[in-house]
C-alpha cells in the first residue's frame, strides 16, 4: 500500500471532493472508522478534540459511538467559535453527546482516548495548551487512538515537534503517511491501521510513490491457495547450512521454522560434531545430515546459510565457497553475513537471487557504519547498499524494511518488542528459504516472510506475553499467520 506525503493526501482529498464526494461524507468515513475501533476496546471512551479535521473526525467518531450504545464524552481544546465548516456541520449534529470545553485535566478518565488534538497542519512545537494535554494523555493507563497520526508527530519526517501522543493505536485515513513509517516514529504511532474513506482506486493509481506499508493485501496473492492434487515435489527442497559447537539450536528453529512454511522438503547440514545433538532435537519433518554427506547445492530448489554457524576460519572459508558456488536461490543470515563482511566484494560475483537479512549490529558490519547510524538512516543505508550489491535486503528490527536494486521500500510493522530474544531471526531465515524453494522470487519471499513472520511473533504475543514469548511459540504460531486473509 502505497505511503503519501503531506501534500499528496491532500491533493488526493481535494481530487476526490472535485470528483463529487463532498469533504463532509469522507470526514463522516474517517469518524466512523475511528469509532469502530474504539468501541471493539470500550464503552466508555474519551474524544479529545481540536479546531481542524481530526477534531471533527473525533466529533464524527463520538456521534457514532453513541449510536453504537457506548458512552462518549467529547473534551474540547478550543471554542465552539473556532469550528468551522464539514467539522462545524458535524458539530451540530452531535446529539446528547455530553461536551466539556477545555476540561480540568484531573477530572477527565476513561478506558479510551481518542486523539483528534492536532493534524498535518503543524508547524513548529506543540505550544501551550495542548502541550500539557499531549503530557497528560501519555501518563494515562487507558488505551490511546491515535486520528491519522498522534498529536504532535510530523506526517512527513516521522519527527516529533516537542511533544507527541504515544498512541496504542493509529488509525489513518486513506493511505499511510510516510511519516507513520520512518524511523523517529516507532515508538509513538502504535499499531498503524489504515481506514478505507472511499478514495476512488484509480487516483490512488495515480499516486507516484517509492515506499510502502506491507498489508496482508500486499502479501495474499503471494501466497495462493494449494491444489488438491498436488504433492510434496511441487513446493520445493530447501537446504539449510547451519551450526556449530555451542550453537545447536538456531539450525533447528530455522529448520523447523521452514518445515511451518509450506516446502515439500527440508534438509539439514550441519558438522558432524553436533549432529548428534542437532538430530535429537529436530522435527522429524526435517532431515539432518553431517556437511561430509552434504551433495550438490544443485540438488535443492534454495539454500538457507548462516544461522550458528560460527566465525571459526574454517567456517567463513565454507560460507564464501557455498555463496560462491550456489546455483540456487539463497537466503543469508547471521555468521553468514558475519562472513561475508569480511569480503563484502563476493557478493558482486553471485549470479542468483540473493536475500539478506541483517538486524542492525550484522549491517553495521556490511555496510561499515556505525550501529545508531544504520537505525537513524534505516531506509537510506538498506536502499543504498541493495543498489549497489544488487541483492533483496531485509533489514530487521522495529519497522523491519525490505529493499531490492530498484530502490523501492516496503515496511513492515507487523511484529511487537517480545521477537527482540534469541531464534526469532533464525525463525525468518527458515520461513524466506522454504518461500523461495516454492517458487517465489526474492523480493516477494522476502516480502512475504517478514510479514508473516510478524503475524506470528503477533499471535504468539498475544498467547504468552511479551516477556515470556519464544522463538518456538512464534513457529507454532505460523499456521495461524499464513492462514491470515
């Protein structure tokens, strides 16, 4: 889904109003979209309002929760002289919603808030009062929504302008604001859920844009549904070239993760020295076998390398030779990436679709950059360095980003803080190699798998908790995720 400027949703609004849709019915879309979803979390909610739209987004969402039987209470931050025209109109329409204009803040409570403060006409700091309100919203217990973006944030930069309403929940309209996306912003917008208002598809089409939001529309027709008559031969034989001594368990998570992800086979390549620990612990779905047996790499549909492996001579000699050599689509992590950092120029040799999939410490390695600048520069850094290695490159962490030589970007904000432990990035190597070995070119099984992926790290967060969630709860979680639709 494409993500918009600033400048290009409003010229979109404006499009669409020319077209016939007056500003009042897609402010009436926006309020009950935020409605919605407020009234899945609560009854009793708290509408925090301004003078331009999403205050009168907030005022339509009240309007509509208490038609919904909930119990809304609308706290205004300005004058009722100061609403003025679709917002103005929503106003008077608003019933027996009770009304507070600018309420003692020690007064207010309620299981919900709903900001509809600021939009993405601000310029400068937040300024008093407002400032105070944003302060006191984030010391709240209750759940926070968010109207197209959290108070204070900017909708192009993702940058905070002094203060910011940290919301549990964004609900934008339309289309995603880049500013949603970019780095700065991860740790106010929440989950970021985007409200069909009715924009006709073909100006959305019209739209020029080079980054977008991962959404289960993106990544559904990646994954079609399986043929009665179809059998193990048809989705694949994936390799997976890991572990060493004292890291037996990252080969079996990744392999096992792979096993969840459709591929008809899986075979395990481990060295000899912990094959016997590696094989006690597999899945039986999964095959295990010395390296000294290990065939041809032209025996399989892709390769998965690296998952602890070790940074042994012996074991970066391997990586380059298998890298080197594969015929096969290949998928890179961890002590590979360790590897290939110390001959960055091999990957300008490789002649078959290649996906990396670094978290921040591996592409600092990469790139040579240090670590907060590869997480200030997120999107440049990864673009930059799959231009000039012509590789797909994932680059892992919150608001993970997948990239290719083309330079377009696709974010993904599936995934919650409980993946941030050990074998959740093996987990990802497995689920991107057994896609690849089904067919699927890099860019869409590297798409494909963080999404999903994060699905999963969301289903099994929601089953054990944030602090108690692991890699194996996460694979046990994949039959929900890729059955999502």
């Amino acid at each position: 889904m494409k993500a918009v400027t600033t400048e290009q949703i409003r010229a979109l609004d404006r499009r669409a109003m020319d077209a016939g849709t007056p500003g009042k019915v897609l402010m009436d879309r926006a309020g009950l979209a935020v409605a919605r979803k407020a009234a899945a979390l609560s009854r009793n909610v708290l509408l925090l309002t301004g003078k331009g739209n999403n205050g009168g987004d907030a005022i339509v969402a009240a309007r509509h929760l208490a038609a919904m039987g909930c119990e809304p209470t609308l706290a205004l931050f300005c004058r009722r002289d100061e609403l003025t025209g679709d917002s103005l109109a929503h106003f008077q329409q608003l019933g027996n919603v009770p009304v507070l204009e600018f309420p003692q803040l020690d007064h207010l409570s309620a299981d919900v808030i709903v900001d509809g403060l600021l939009g993405t006409g601000l310029t400068g700091d937040v300024r008093e009062p407002l400032a105070s309100v944003i302060r006191w919203v984030n010391e709240q217990s209750a759940k926070v929504i968010a109207i197209d973006l959290p108070s204070g944030l900017d909708s192009d930069t993702g940058e905070v302008h002094g203060v910011c309403v940290r919301a549990d929940v964004t609900v934008t309209m339309g289309l995603p604001k880049i500013g949603l996306l970019r780095p700065p912003a991860t740790d106010w917008v929440g989950e970021v859920e985007v409200a069909d208002i009715g924009f006709p598809p073909e100006f959305v089409a019209d739209i020029s844009s080079d980054v977008e939001l991962l959404t289960i529309d993106d990544v559904r027709p990646l994954l079609p549904r399986r043929r009665r008559t179809t059998h193990k031969g048809d989705y694949g034989h994936l390799l997976v070239i890991a572990g060493s001594e004292g890291y037996t368990g990252a080969p079996v998570l990744c392999a096992h993760a792979a096993a969840r992800s459709g591929v008809g086979l899986v075979t395990l390549a481990v060295p000899r020295e912990v094959y016997p620990i590696v094989a006690a612990n597999c899945p039986p779905e999964v095959m295990p076998q010395p390296w000294e047996r290990l065939g041809a790499l032209s025996d399989y549909d892709a390769v998965a390398v690296g998952p602890g492996l070790g940074q042994s001579p012996e074991a970066q000699r391997s990586v380059f030779n298998w890298i080197s050599s594969c015929p096969r689509p290949l998928v890179v992590d961890a002590d590979g990436l360790n590897a290939l950092a110390r001959n960055i120029s091999l990957l300008n040799t490789v002649n078959v679709p290649l996906v990396l999939t670094p978290h921040p410490g591996e592409m600092s390695r990469l790139s040579g950059k240090q670590v907060r600048d590869v997480q200030t520069h997120r999107w440049e850094i990864a673009r930059q360095f799959a231009k000039d290695h012509g590789v797909v490159l994932a680059l892992k962490g919150a608001g993970t980003v997948v990239t290719d030589s083309s330079g377009r970007l696709w974010v993904n904000l599936t995934g919650n803080p409980g993946m941030a432990k050990g074998g959740i990035g093996d987990a990802l190597t497995g689920i991107i190699g057994a896609l690849l070995a089904q067919g699927l070119p890099a860019l869409d099984a590297a798409r494909a798998g963080v999404f999903v992926h994060g699905v999963a790290g969301d289903i099994a967060c929601q089953q054990c908790g944030e602090r108690s969630m692991l890699a194996s709860d996460l694979i046990a979680s994949l039959g929900k995720a890729f059955d999502v639709r």
